[in-house]
C-alpha cells in the first residue's frame, strides 16, 4: 500500500500515481496497483521503456504535525496521554450494556470488556490476543453505542482495517448508516457489497447513530470540523501514539482495541527516546490497564499453552471447540516424532552456526515437513503457512519446496511474518534461519522480537513447528530489553518437545544451486 510515483525519474510532476502491491519473490517481479485516491488519468506504460521507481509524498505530514500539536492543546487529550485521567464507570450504561451484549452470544470476558467500552467515560482498552474475537466484540460495541444514536468515528492506521471493520459492523447490522472518508470512486467490491457510502467529507451527514471510518490521515483532514461521540480505534497496536491524536481530536470518548503484544507500528528511524517508537495502545495500556479477552478460538490447547505462558501470563485458554483440535496424522511417516499431533508445538531442532541472513538446512528440512505434511497426511497445502524473518530464508525455502518436493510453490504461503498477521492456518512452521550467536548479537532487537515470535505461532490452529539451531540462543546482546527478549526465546524452546534433525540435515544438505 505504499504510495509510489513511477515515471522517468526526471519529472517527478508527472510521474504515475501508484501503490505498491505486493512481491512476488518466485518470478521476481513487483506488482503495483492503482491508487484508489489518486485522481490522476490513466496510467500507460510501454513495453521495452525503462522506468524509475520513487516513494511519493502523501501531503499529510503538515496536518499531523498540526494534529499533534492541537491534542497536547486540548486538555482532554493531553490529559489521557499523560497519565493524569481518571476513568469513571457509568453504572447505569454498565448495566445496559452487560444486558445487551448478554444475548449477543459472547462470552463473559467479551461481555465485560464490552460493557466497559460502552459504560467507561472517556476511555476503554480492550486487548485481544489471536483468535480471541476482538474484530466480532467491536462490531458489538458500535452497534450497542449507535443504537443509542451515538456517532461514531471508526478510525485505523491503514484501510484494510477501517474496512475489514466496517464489513464486520454490516454483518450484524443491516441498516446501520456506514460511511468511509475517501473519494466516491475509492470504493473496492466488499465495501460495496456491505453498502458502505463513500464520503470526502463528514459534513452533512445525519447527527445521530452513524459510524464514520477512515484513517488516521482521513481523520486529520476532519479533526478540526467534526465531532463524534465516540471514537473507536481498530488495530490501536501498530497505531503511532502521534497518528492516533489526530483521531482522539474527532470525540470525547476513546475505545481502542488492540495488541501491544502482536506487531508494532513501523518506525524507520531511529529513536533515543522508546516513547516514540510505542503504540498508542501500548502507550495507554502501561499508563491505565485495559480488559483482556481471554479465550481463544483458534488455537488448540497445545499451541495457546506456549502462547499463553511466553506472551500473556497465562492468561488466555483455549475455547473447548478448540482445545481438543488435532492436525490429520497417518503414522508410520519419516517425522512422526515431529508431526505428532499429540505434540502441537515442537521444536525441530538443526543446530548450525550460518551468520548470514538464510540458512539451507533449516530450509531443506522446512521444505520436506511441509511436503510430508501434505502427500502423508492429507493437510491442504494452503492450510499450512511457513514464516521467516528474512527475505533471503524466504527465497531460500521456496527454491528448497522446488527443488526437493513436488509441491507446487505457488500455493503454499512462505513469507516474512509481517505479511501473515492477521491470517491463521492448520500448520505453521517457523524457520529463523540466523545461527551465529555472534551475529544475532548484532541484530537482537529485530530477531528476537518476542512480538514477532507471538504473531508467528499464534497463526497456527493445531501444529506449530519452530525450525532452528540451538546455537542462536546463545546470544548475549548488550542491551536489556534484548537480554530479556532472549530469555524469552530460550524459555519457549526449552519447554517444548525437542526433534534433533542435525544429522540428516546440517550434516549432509545438499548446497544451493544459485
């Protein structure tokens, strides 16, 4: 979704509006899209031309530095992010609230934080670990909040957000007014299909039981025209605290939901400061608390037992439609030890010391689980998902699938784990490639993410393999938070069932063509 300008790299003026799309790391090639937003002509290029490829300026770094500066001059705002708010419960609205969402069919840790986003003046966090439903109990709130003619600003950081949102919100509510801020011709086919209006701008719209989505940068275009009653934040964990002001300047009321225990927003520069760098969710979390979901219903008992005890103190369980979930198994295989379904997470260890950013025996090994995982035991090929930190394992296992098995590359997901959250499958296998402690000393704050490690294994239901040499966890940064980060690490991997693969594949992998 990064905004591009593709021309001749001379005339920057009259460079083509586009967005990128994705990677496509098989053929080698870069898919760009059109730019929903740009009202620019049509876009034409010609075969055999050379083209020059720029990041494009969105305009908005004006209005949010003026959005910044209004939240630190509105006391409310400031107040909040500050630390210095009290929050007050309604216990009229708390007890409303607590009556309609019990007939919703939620459960009672949804329920309370429910109640709470409704009844808690001013602010409410809700924190919601993978599969736990966080996307449904929003759609809930709006709706019990709209139904009281409350208008609502529903505000994201990227539009993928504000409308997988705005679908969840049309799924219980088939006539609730929706409106997206951007062009009328911004439209994709699922907001279509949810009836959700297209607006450039608020102004006009009804007073009252309403739901406006957008942006944080949509957001900061209105900020200082419109009000809403409450503003409600999706995905407030990789929401930076100074986008998210721009939001907190359209209500009075704030409910954010989200992770700071999943991935963080994305800083490119470098910050002396960590304040800087955190979410806006985090931020807020660390200063007044918020309500955890504490079911999850994706993961089986095996897989949320590491995911509770390493991320969420214990604290999240499975639901029982999934707890007892088993991955397909026919015995008798070369990995049975491995792919045991009575052992949901494994550690399937290949101990080597690569300092580069791609290891071929970690993807050689990952290729053949995946291959077995398939042709064995019956799992479809786009139930499993295969997550690396680097571009370069990436490349690696994929020509790894190619070369040693005769699964069709193209449909098995293999990609880093910024790519796949929000995704889940059957069988996750995680390769961390790097198996220097020296070198990992280096580069700790990125490899030993523990946010990181929670997205990857929390995207499997019932079997997650973590595929790695020993040797990595033996890095001793000098920083804290990163000492601290390893000793994660090493506690997951010491809990769990351990498969040493050294010998049939450290030992004897076959070297890489290219």
């Amino acid at each position: 979704g990064d905004a591009l300008a593709v021309g001749d790299g001379l005339e920057f003026e009259t460079a083509a509006s586009l967005c990128f799309g994705r990677y496509d790391a098989e053929r080698g090639r870069l898919v760009l899209e059109r730019d929903r937003f740009s009202r620019g002509e049509e876009v034409r290029f010609h075969v055999g031309e050379t083209y020059c490829i720029d990041r494009r300026p969105l305009g908005i770094r004006g209005r949010m530095h003026d959005a910044v500066r209004a939240g630190f001059a509105d006391e409310l705002v400031r107040s909040v992010l500050e630390g210095d708010h009290e929050i007050v419960r309604n216990a009229r609205r708390h007890a409303l609230a607590l009556d309609f969402l019990g007939e919703t069919g939620l459960n009672p840790a949804q329920i309370e934080a429910g109640a709470a986003a409704i009844a808690d003046e001013r602010l409410c966090l809700v924190q919601g670990p993978p599969g736990t439903g966080k996307t449904r109990l929003l759609a809930e709130v709006v709706k019990g909040l709209c139904a009281r003619g409350t208008r609502v600003a529903l505000v994201a950081f990227t539009h993928r957000a504000v409308d997988n949102a705005l679908c969840a919100i049309r799924a219980l509510d088939d006539e609730l007014p929706l409106f997206k801020l951007g062009y009328p011709d911004a439209a994709n086919a699922e907001l279509r299909a949810a009836r959700v209006s297209m607006t450039s701008r608020a102004s006009g719209l009804p007073e009252q039981g309403i739901v406006v989505g957008g942006t944080c940068f949509a957001a900061a275009k209105i900020a200082a025209e419109q009000r809403f009653h409450v503003a409600v934040f999706d995905e407030a964990g990789q929401m930076p605290t100074a986008h998210a002001i721009a939001g907190m300047l359209l209500a009075r009321h704030f409910v954010l939901f989200g992770d700071h225990r999943q991935l963080p927003p994305v800083i490119t520069a470098e910050h002396a400061d960590p304040e800087v760098t955190e979410s806006v969710f985090e931020r807020l979390h660390r200063l007044y608390g918020g309500h955890l979901l504490d079911t999850t219903y994706r993961m089986n008992d095996g897989v949320c037992d590491v995911v509770s005890r390493a991320f969420y103190g214990g604290r999240l369980h499975p639901a029982e439609t999934a707890a007892s979930r088993r991955v397909p198994f026919v015995p008798g295989g070369r990995f049975d030890e491995i792919l045991d379904p009575e052992r949901p997470a494994v550690f399937a260890r290949v101990d080597h010391s690569q300092p580069g950013m791609r290891s071929l025996e970690e993807a050689a090994l990952t290729a053949d689980l995946c291959e077995e995982l398939v042709v064995r035991h019956g799992v479809p090929i786009r139930e499993i998902a295969v997550i690396a930190p680097f571009r370069a394992q990436v490349r690696a296992i994929r020509s790894a699938v190619q070369r040693r098995t005769r699964l069709p590359v193209d449909q098995l997901v293999v990609d880093t784990v910024e790519r796949i959250q929000g995704q889940e499958r059957e069988a996750v296998v995680v390769s961390l490639a790097v198996g220097d402690p020296e070198t990992l000393d280096q580069r700790a704050a990125f490899f030993f993410s523990t946010n990181r490690l929670n997205v990857a294994l929390s995207r499997a239901r019932t079997k997650a393999i973590l595929v790695a040499s020993s040797l990595a966890f033996r890095a001793l940064p000098l920083d804290a938070d990163s000492l601290r980060a390893v000793a994660v690490f090493q506690g997951i991997v010491e809990s769990l069932p351990t498969v040493d693969m050294t010998s049939s594949y450290a030992e004897r992998c076959e070297p890489d063509p290219a």
